[in-house]
C-alpha cells in the first residue's frame, strides 16, 4: 500500500480503507522476520520439526502478521498516529499464502484536543479464514 494523507475530514463511519495484499508468501519472507525479532522457534523454518508436530509445512510467526498490519495502519492513518492497536491471533499463515488487509472505520469522534477514529481491522487468506482480527484507535490530522 502505498503512504496516504488521511485526515479526519476524509474517513465517516462505516467507511473501508483501501485493500493491501501481500501475495505469494515465502520462507525467506518467515526467516527474515525471524533474524529481526530473534524468535528462531524451528517450526517458522524446519518443515521437519513443524510436521512432527501435526503442521503441513512451516508456518510464518503471528507478530509477522501484526507487524505487517500494522505497516498497513500507518501507510492509511500517517506514521505517529496510533494511540491504541490490539491483534487477535486466528489461524497460522503457510508459504504460498495470500493475505489481504483491511480495516473499517467504526466510530469517528473528538477526544481531548484529538480528533480520533477507532477501527475494526482484519487479515485474511486466499481461502477467506481471518487470520489476524484487532482494533485500533488512530488521531487524523484535520484539514482545519
């Protein structure tokens, strides 16, 4: 997605944000984010050791996911704007696997000096399972 002005002004209750997706996900894509976080469990790159233990292949890291959500929140929101983000964690995501992101806005309000919106937000696969489901709460910059 590519970095957006929003503002305050733009968004009404009920609006959608423009869909992200990331296709075609891959190991590299799982190792790398791995050598970022230091979470080296062998399940997110071992498709022995993930197998053992009832899983198909590997499968990427759920903060993987969040991270990548919330790379899509501040592309839509401004960089800075977040004031509350909460992920709910549904199902594994596997190399192969396309992910579209999306967010609704839910409430547009003012709050102190903020003038705010809070979001319903989800990740979901090519088979339609969401993946990732949260909320968060952004401040828009006003065109006034």
């Amino acid at each position: 997605m590519d970095r957006h002005e929003t503002h305050f002004e733009d968004v009404e209750e009920g609006d959608a944000a423009p869909e992200w997706k990331v296709e075609d996900l891959n190991r590299t894509m799982f190792v790398r984010y791995a050598g970022a976080s230091g979470d080296f469990n062998p399940m997110h790159h071992d498709d022995a050791i993930a197998q053992k233990v009832g899983y198909p292949s590997v499968f990427g890291h759920g903060m993987f996911t969040a991270g990548t959500l919330s790379h899509y929140l501040t592309d839509w929101l401004g960089v800075g704007n977040l004031r509350k983000y909460a992920v709910r964690f549904r199902t594994q995501i596997f190399p192969g696997d396309t992910l579209t992101y999306g967010a609704t806005v839910t409430r547009k309000f003012k709050e102190g000096d903020e003038s705010r919106i809070d979001c319903e937000l989800s990740v979901v696969n090519q088979k339609g399972d969401v993946v990732v489901a949260g909320t968060c709460t952004a401040a828009l910059p006003t065109r006034g």
